[in-house]
C-alpha cells in the first residue's frame, strides 16, 4: 500500500481543497497522489484476487476460468 506520510499529505491536501482552495503545484501534487494511491490500491487487490478460490456449497471448485487462467500465468 502507499506510505503512510504519502497518505497523510493526501488528506492533508483535500482538507485544504475544501477550506482555503489548493494553488496550481498543490493540486498537480494531489492529482499525482491520488494516481499513485489508485494503482496501489489496484495491484493490492490484483494481488488479492489471485489467491482466492471459489468453493460451492458442495465443495466443488466454481473460480471462475479467467481467474484461474490468469493466476496460473502469475505463479507459471
């Protein structure tokens, strides 16, 4: 996930936004944040999915094929 100061400038910055307003290098500096927070957050979850499988209430594998294709190319 993102740093932890990383996160604390985001909210820090969008504080800012809603009271006095943010000038031209703040706002560039959070759009940039924000892209950065959005990828961690996709690959964290990317990360995640690859490890889940889907178990019927048979005990039946049911993950979904796409699934299973793309964690087999992540750990092949």
């Amino acid at each position: 996930m993102l740093a932890k100061h990383k996160l604390a400038r985001i909210n820090e910055l969008a504080k800012k936004a809603k009271t006095a307003g943010l000038s031209a290098e703040e706002a560039f500096e959070q759009a940039k944040l924000r892209r950065e927070y959005i990828q961690a957050f996709r690959k964290a979850m990317t990360d995640m999915l690859h490890t889940v499988t889907v178990i019927d209430p048979n005990g039946h594998d049911v993950t979904p094929k796409k699934l299973k294709e793309s964690q087999r190319r992540r750990f092949h």
